[in-house]
C-alpha cells in the first residue's frame, strides 16, 4: 500500500530541515506509524540505522547506548554528512529519556549529525518520558485512527464499511472474511494492546479487571455508566479510583474513553460519570456476535454502531487538536456530544433512529447558550457526510 497520511510531509519536512529536533512519534497500535518510516527512508537521501526494543520484557538502557555509538560508528564511516537514527518502541527500554537527553547533548556538542526519531505506541509513557528529560530537544507528531476519508482513499470503504469494520488499515484487506478480520482486530491490536503496551509496561493489581472493564466499555459504548454501577457489573471491582485509572490507561492506548459531562464548572466535571466511548468501531464490532450483514437488517443495533463511529471521528480529531469533547445530561435532558474549541462551544444530537424519551438541545441551549446546534443522523447533516468533516471547521 502506496497511501500515505497527512503526517508524512510534516515530518519530512522536519527531517530535511538544518535545524534538529528529536521527532517523536506516537499513536495507538496498528495505525502506520511503522509504514510512515518505511516511506520516509524511501525518499530520502540519506543513511539510516533502524532498531527496535519490540522484546519481551524491558530492555537496560545499555542497550540504548550500543546501539546509538553503532550509529556514531557507521556516520564516520561514511561520505555523508548526516545520519538518521530510528528507534521503535523506545518506552521499553529502562531510563530511555535520561539515556537519550545524555547521547543527544552529547552530539551536540560534539557537532555529530544524527538526527533521531523515537516511535512509541505508549502514548502516556512516551510522553511521561519527553517532559521529564527531553524539554526542548523535542517535537511530537501523534498518529491518530485512521479517519473515514483515509480509509475510503486507500481501500475503497463506503461509510457504512467504516462504521462496523473501522479505521485500521492493517485489516483492511481481511474484511471479506469476516471471521479472520475479527481474530486478527482481537489478538493483533487488543490482546497485544493490553497485554504488551498496559500490562507490561505499567503496574496493574488487577489485570482482570482491566480487561473486563475494556469488554463492557466496547458492548456499552455511546452510553452513561456511573462507577458504582460499574462495581456492580464488574467481578473484583475494587473501588471507584481504580476503575477511574484504568480507564484512563485504555484511554491513554487510544482504545477505551470515558467522556466527562459539561459543565463550565471544573470539579463537577471531572465527578461525573463517564460515557464510554470507543476510540475505534473495530474494537467494538470485532467483539460483536453479529456480522456486517446480520447487524445491518437491525435498526437499533445499527444505530448504536453509527453513534459510536460518530463518537469516535470526534474523540480522534480532538487528540490531533484543542477540541474537547463531552456529553451533558440533565435528568431526563441529554445531548450526545457537546464540543468546545477556544472558548466556543457546539451541541450536537445524533439522531439514528433509537428512542428517546426528551430531547436536551433546547434545555442545554437555553442554560448555556451554545455558538451552534447541530443535528446529524436521519434528520439534519447525513452522518454519512458528517464523517467526512473536520470538527474543528465547524467552528
């Protein structure tokens, strides 16, 4: 596959430019971040020297040393004048962003050109990592799901394809056989998502737990589940603050969200319940009985997964930008999605075809007067057409 992502002229343009930065790269599994180097060393000129700590268990940052001297090494060893360093899963390695800060400054100073870019698919460890050691040394590219637009241009998906089958491209060519598409969503991006990128990598007492709260949040997604409700759903639920942190973990690995209820007031905010929100439809649909054509010929069903695709264009637009995105609920009163962007805000009303006892837009209107309604569904924008929208141009 030939496609490439907006992110590959960005960071091109970096690579080329005299001044250097370490580029860091970082997304959830499975969304290219590896293809976008391999099209990178493809059109440029230069030497590169590419690692991985893709291993089990953590690598000693002795590792990291060798590895970077063997870089040094092949740049005097050659003509050129520059060399580019490519290290994968950089959060495996122990004390890495210390261990970088020490090589880079040391390069610097020394005038060694080896420019370095770090992929890491641990978007809160990697970034743990950049604010603790790598201030100023470094500029951050996040590599979001794929968005419907992509996922049509590269594969030819129809709206409804992406809904159900969403935006990974790696099982974009399984969809004809539906039941190896599901496998493959399950073990190659969940199970290795879990296991490898939260358990391994981060202290978890209740694994357990953490995969089933993953499992109910995907069945429940575009739904309102309070905590205690969830201590009551779940098998070994320990307390409301675990739950709360584990779910920021999901969210952190671009799987799982809980979006919080607005409020301009901060703390009701963050003591709301939480609307689970799937990052990507596949995580949903792969752990679904049904197939495409069976869920298709259920309208309900159908709408829950049409919610939950728009749910998840807005949530990965919002990680590439300063759009926030919430739900609101009064009572029986609820909107689906409220954004915010600089200050402004929107409301936003699905309308798939589930019942609804009242509709929230007038009653949010009327208590916080937002800059913009919109209805999208069957009534109002076509979701179909909303998909391929960037949110941010709503405003």
């Amino acid at each position: 596959m030939d496609y490439k992502r907006p992110h590959f002229k960005k960071l091109l343009k970096r690579i080329r430019e005299p001044r250097k930065f370490i580029q860091v790269i970082t997304g959830p599994r499975q969304v290219g971040k590896t293809t976008l180097i391999g099209q990178i060393i493809e059109v440029l000129d230069i030497s590169y020297h590419f690692i991985s700590a893709d291993e089990a268990g953590m690598l000693h940052n002795s590792w990291l040393n060798q590895q970077w001297e063997a870089a040094r090494i092949k740049l005097n060893q050659s003509i050129e004048k520059e060399l580019l360093l490519i290290i994968d899963e950089i959060q495996k390695v122990n004390n890495w962003s210390e261990t970088i800060k020490s090589l880079w400054d040391k390069d610097t100073l020394e005038r060694t050109n080896i420019k370095v870019i770090l992929l890491g698919s641990s978007r809160l460890l990697v970034q743990e990592g950049l604010t603790e050691s790598l201030t100023g040394r470094f500029e951050l590219i996040f590599m979001e799901h794929w968005s419907y637009p992509e996922m049509r241009d590269a594969f030819g998906f129809s709206p409804e394809q992406y809904a159900w089958y969403g935006g990974y491209p790696g099982s974009a060519l399984l969809i004809p056989e539906e039941k190896r598409w599901k496998e493959y969503i399950k073990y190659a991006i969940i199970e290795a998502t879990i296991s490898r990128d939260i358990l391994m990598l981060t202290r978890i007492h209740k694994p357990a737990l953490l995969k089933n709260l993953f499992e109910l949040g995907c069945t429940y997604s575009g739904q309102i589940f309070s905590f205690n409700k969830l201590l009551g759903q779940l098998h070994d639920a320990g307390n409301t603050s675990t739950l709360s942190h584990y779910l920021d973990l999901l969210d952190t690995a671009g799987m799982l969200s809980g979006l919080q209820s607005y409020s301009p007031n901060l703390i009701r905010q963050k003591s709301s319940s939480p609307k689970f929100q799937v990052h990507n439809t596949a995580l949903l649909s792969a752990q679904d009985p049904l197939t495409f054509e069976q869920i298709r010929m259920q309208p309900d069903n159908w709408g829950r997964i049409v919610e939950s695709c728009i749910g998840a264009h807005l949530l990965n637009h919002a990680n590439s930008s300063d759009l926030n995105i919430f739900y609101w609920r009064y009572g029986n009163y609820e909107v689906d999605y409220v954004l915010e962007y600089h200050g402004k805000i929107i409301a936003l009303e699905v309308k798939s075809g589930l019942p609804r006892k009242i509709s929230g837009i007038r009653k949010f209107s009327e208590k916080y007067h937002p800059n913009k309604v919109l209805i999208t569904g069957l009534t109002g924008v076509p979701w179909q057409e909303f998909i391929l929208l960037d949110p941010v141009e709503l405003f």
